[in-house]
C-alpha cells in the first residue's frame, strides 16, 4: 500500500497539471505481476482484476464528458533536466539561471513537421521543462582546463584556421567519468563550460585529419554523448557555420549568437545568464523534445530493404557500404537503443543493374530538370545544370513498385513495415543531385539517394570561414540519416516546427560534433539525441491515437445525451471501471516516459489498449440499442382574444376613417 501511494505521489509531482484517479491501494501491484506474466499485453488485464480492485475504481472522480476530455488533454511529460556549471560562475548562478527559464518557459505540445492528411502539427501531449541547475566541483575544470592546455600545447598551430584544433575526446572522456559518477539520477545532464582564457584560440575536431583545400573540417565547440549528456565549451570559438552566402541557420560569428555568450565585449553576470538560458532552452527543444518529422506507428517487424541500381561501371562500394550502415543500427540496437519491446528490424540488400530495369530510365528521364546560374567570370555567365525532382522521382517509383519489386526479385513481405531505399548509382560524369542540393531525400514510405561519377562539389555552406565540400560519392552517413527519418520520425538536429512562424525553422547550432544530419558532421555514429527520439516517437504517436480515439468516443456519448442516459445500469459500471482503469494506464505510461522507461511505456500503452476497445464496445452497442420514438403534441387552441382584439381594432380605425370630416373639422370664424 505505502508503494502504492509513494508512486502516486510522485506521479502527482511530475505532472501537476494531471487529472489523475485517486490511489487505489493494491492496483500498482496487480500490474506489476500482470507484467511478469503477460510482458506484451495480449490479454485484457480488466478480466483479472479482483473484485476488491473493481469497486474502488467505480468510484467516478469526473462528471461531465468535459471534464473527461480536460483530464485527457492535460497530460504532459515531464523531462528532467540537470544543468551542471563547470568553471568560473558566480555562486548564485545556479537561483538566477532557473528563475530566468522558469519565468520565460512554459509546457507545450509535441510538433510535428510533415503530419499525415487532415492533421495538425502538434499532438495532443505536453511536455515540461523540470531544471535543475547547480555548481560542479572545482576539481572538473580544474581537470578540462589542464587537459586543453596539455592538448594546445603539444600540437601544431593550423595553416588553414585561427582556430586551434582540439580533438572532443580531450574533454569528452573526463566529462563523462563525471557523469558515470551521477546518472543515477533520471534525467540529461548538459554541461556548460567556462574554462577562462586559453594560450590560443581553440575549438573542436570530431574526426580524423586536419582540413584541406578539398576537405573541409568544421570545428565546434559542442558534443553530444551517446548517453545522456552533451557538454558545451563556451570559451571555444568563436566558431561560425551555415549557409555561405543567404539562407537560414546561420551561427554568426561573434557575441550576437548564445553559444559565443563569452566573446566579445564584456557582459553583466545577468546578461551572461541570460544568453545562457536561452542557449540552455534551445537545446531542450532541439535536442531534448524535437519535432518528430513524421507520426510513426508501432510495428513488430522492421525491413529496411536496399535497393542498389547501377550502371555498367560495377557494383562499386566505395561510399556506399551497407554492411557498414547495417552495422551502425545493429551496433545501437545491441547497445539497447532504438526498438522497443520485441520489435525486430531486419535488412536485405538487393542488386539491378540500370541496363535491366526500363523502369528506372523512365524515372531518371522524367525526373531530370534544369536550372541555371549566374557566375562572374571575365564576364557574367550563365551556366545550364542539372538535378534530379525528388517528388516527381518518388512518383514513378510509388506507380511502379509492383513493377519494380519483380524486376529487382524483391519478395512481397507477410507483416511488418517495411522501408525501400533507392540509391541510383549512374553512370554521369556530371553533378546531379536532388532538388539541386541533396544527396539522399526521405520520404514517409521510401528513401531515394542518387550519385554520379563526381567525386565532390561545392556546397553553399561555410564553417568558419572556408567554403563546406559535399563528397557526393559518400552516401553511408547521408543514408543513415535519412533512414532515421522515414523508419522513426527523428528530425535533423538542424529542423524544428515552430507554430508562432506556422513553418519549419532552420537553426544549425546543434548539427556539429555526433549526429548524422547537415553538410557539417563528419559522423554517422547516432547519440542519445537520436537514439531517445527514435522510441519516444513511436511512443508519442501511439499515446496521441489513444487520446484522440478516447476523445472521439466521449463526444460520441456527449452527442447521445450523456454517459447516463446513454448507458443503462450494468453498463454504465462497467463504463466508469474501464475509463478509470484506461485513465491510470495512461498516466502510468507519461510518468515512464518521464523518467526514460520506454518498455515500460509501452506496456501500459499496449494495456491500455484493450480497455479503449472495450469502450468503444459498450458505446457502440449502447447506441444500436436506441429506440427512435415520434411524440405527437396536439395542436395549441384557437387564440380567440388576440384575434377579438385586432377586429376591435381594425373597427375602430374605419370608424375613425369615416368620421374623420366631423371629428377634424375646425370652428369657422365669425364675423
């Protein structure tokens, strides 16, 4: 019982704007064996229930079908946050930045950036910062610093940059032996990093090799982990990348940007703090609550299928290694990241060549599009280039997979969500790429990715000051990324909907350092970041039918006069026990999802299942079962007084009319 009540109790902190059922005492316990015995809930838990837990939960806490619906909109997930300053902060940073975010940040709903037809781009779900900030011992920074230093000093100043190169791992090992220290607390633990003034200028190498005329290295000053921490170093930099010219993204270089809060001229410790807050809370909804790209709907079994089509140049795999991109899933999945329960995901690889597949000649044909550029040369020129329509593309290909399928011998698949990757790998000596800038598109039902025979061009991005080569030949990171977002809805790290602007924001801040996304990771390896949104998405979705499909039902018994008059006596019972026990279910299911329990979020989802078909149940046969009935009213008596009464009033005005000589006639004079 005390079990019990603690649960509840916690679970009323956590969300405290839940309409959540009384604790019912021996409830918590049944579930925890129903789990034991049923882990996937294929059975009705309702059917179990004794009867000393049935009658507390007939006990009806709400009145209206309004109020059921409040309790159902008000569900939010809590992400618990730890914010850890490392190095010179003031001691009451830590009272002064949470005051900051708690006055400017309230809960909001999920996003979604590409919904499905007919659908909003928020769920129905809430989700709230809980921060929690304070000081780090003197002993980390002491720890960073000397190893930065240690790091400067022992390598070569860089011909290309200012910036001297750190590799992550200098600060990344320490900080996470600091966090392996703390995370048996729940929650993600960001930390900012003031270290003081180095002997130069430095900033982050998250790969292999310095940059080169043809390759270029964007450092940064920001690490995500592969658990939950990421680490920002705001004496790095100034860094700058985004778009080279125009465009959307862009981190400027100097003060004007959060992540260069320490650059420039000096600041108050207030209008420190409060770059710092909005930094922290940029990172919480690009990171910690992204916009999911698409809804993902929950299945067991996962195919993601590959579909090489080549020319007469061979099966190069040179940049298009797939044992490799197999390798970065499988790695995440046996690391216990990504699936969720006893989803499986499985891929199969499939060869044709261009010259066999009429098919694809078409697609290529009909999809090839021009557009032309102006450049400055001894004169102003323009120059014709090519590109491949990505929509048009996915057009042919969604017309023609029955036909495409038996010429690449592709079986037809039982079960499961299965996910086709089209890489086209053609013979052209000439740039063509999709939509003029992409490698590789994702779609909601397919990937398409595209390479020529050259080897690399030159992006419209800059970091740092030099011009971003894309290596079009090298399609393993791009396809990584691309998959995450057609099999998991996981957003690039550079894409957040905004409903103030009713569109998509552009924000590169995050996309250096480990993540797949954006023309400035070196990486395919996934972090915490992707590997949470990838089963919080799946989770979200199916928690939003269940809501909205709760709601659909109380507006149908609304529309029916009520949940009394509807329902007759047995019923209705049945009605408020299964609403209850569906209610409690799914606010076990947020509070797991608060505290980053994905399986056991999904339990109580799959569990919660049964009780909303039940309902849906009751209220279809209660609504086959009404009876229409005609009642005849008699008709209203003859108003033989309103009716006397104009007559009398109409008589009376003839007679005025009549008589209107003598009753208007003046006296005459006389004389």
């Amino acid at each position: 019982m005390g079990r019990a009540t603690t649960t509840f109790f916690f679970l009323f902190l956590l969300l405290p704007f839940t309409t959540s059922p009384l604790p019912i005492p021996g409830l918590d316990s049944f579930l925890t064996q129903q789990i034991h015995f049923d882990p996937q809930a294929t059975n009705d838990s309702f059917l179990s229930v004794p009867s000393s837990l049935k009658r507390p939960l007939s006990l009806s806490s709400a009145t209206t079908t309004s109020s059921l619906i409040s309790s159902l909109l008000s569900l939010q997930v809590s992400v618990p946050v730890h914010v850890i300053l490392v190095g010179s902060f003031p001691s009451d940073s830590p009272s002064l930045l949470s005051s900051f975010l708690s006055a400017s940040v309230t809960s909001d709903q999920f996003h979604v950036i590409a919904p499905f037809d007919r659908q909003h781009h928020h769920l129905s779900i809430k989700h709230s910062l809980h921060l929690d900030v304070s000081l780090s011992s003197s002993s980390l920074s002491s720890r960073i610093s000397a190893s930065i230093q240690s790091q400067i000093a022992t390598s070569a100043s860089s011909l290309r940059s200012r910036l001297q190169s750190v590799p992550y791992s200098t600060v990344d090992q320490i900080v996470k032996h600091d966090f392996e220290l703390q995370k048996s607390v729940d929650g993600v633990y960001l930390y900012l990093l003031n270290l003081g003034p180095q002997s130069k200028s430095y900033a982050y190498t998250y790969g292999h090799g310095d940059s080169s005329p043809a390759f270029t290295k964007c450092l940064g000053s920001v690490w995500t982990g592969k658990e939950r921490y990421l680490w920002i170093d705001l004496g790095a930099g100034p860094v700058d990348y985004g778009p080279a010219l125009s465009g959307e993204g862009v981190l400027p270089r100097g003060e004007f940007h959060p992540l260069a809060a320490l650059h420039g001229r000096p600041k108050s410790q207030k209008a420190l703090l409060v770059d710092l807050a909005s930094l922290i809370y940029s990172a919480y909804q690009v990171l910690l609550v992204p916009s999911l790209r698409i809804p993902v709907p929950f299945e067991n079994s996962l195919i993601v299928q590959f579909i090489h089509v080549y020319g007469s140049s061979g099966r190069e795999s040179n940049g298009l290694d797939w044992k490799l991109i197999e390798r970065t899933f499988m790695d995440e999945i046996n690391d216990a990241g990504l699936l969720l329960g006893d989803q499986s995901l499985r891929f199969k690889t499939y060869q044709l060549s261009f010259s066999e597949c009429p098919i694809c000649s078409f697609a290529i044909s009909r999809s090839t599009n021009s557009y032309t550029s102006r450049f400055l040369f001894d004169n102003y020129t323009l120059i014709v280039s090519e590109y491949l329509d990505s929509k048009r593309l996915h057009q042919i290909l969604s017309h023609s997979a029955t036909d495409f399928r038996a010429l690449a011998k592709i079986p037809e698949e039982d079960f499961g969500r299965v996910l086709p990757v089209y890489v086209f790998d053609l013979d052209y000596n000439n740039l063509l790429l999709l939509d003029r800038y992409h490698q590789t598109i994702s779609f909601k039902d397919m990937v398409i990715a595209v390479r020529t025979k050259t080897a690399q061009t030159l992006s419209d991005y800059a970091c740092n000051g030099q011009h971003v080569f894309t290596q079009t030949r090298e399609l393993d990171r791009p396809l990584v990324g691309s998959i995450l977002q057609s099999m998991w809805g996981v957003s690039p790290t550079h894409l957040l909907w905004s409903p103030r602007h009713n569109n998509t924001l552009v924000d590169y801040t995050f996309s250096v350092g480990q993540t797949p996304f954006g023309p400035f990771s070196e990486i395919s390896s996934l972090s915490f970041v992707q590997k949470d949104a990838a089963r919080r998405n799946v989770l979200l979705t199916s928690l939003n039918y269940s809501i909205t499909s709760a709601i659909d039902v109380l507006e149908s018994i609304a529309a029916h006069g009520g949940d009394r008059h509807l329902l007759k006596q047995n019923r209705h019972v049945e009605f408020i026990q299964r609403w209850n026990f569906f209610k409690y279910k799914l606010d076990k299911a947020v509070y797991a999802l608060s505290h980053f329990d994905f399986d056991m979020a999904l339990y109580y989802l799959r569990s919660s299942d049964h009780d909303l078909y039940a309902i849906h149940s009751l209220v279809y046969h209660a609504t086959q079962e009404i009876e229409a009935s005609l009642v005849c009213f008699q008709d209203p008596p003859f108003p033989w007084g309103s009716v006397s009464l104009s007559l009398v009033s109409l008589f009376g005005f003839f007679y005025a009319y009549l008589k209107r000589d003598k009753l208007l006639r003046s006296k005459r004079k006389q004389f």
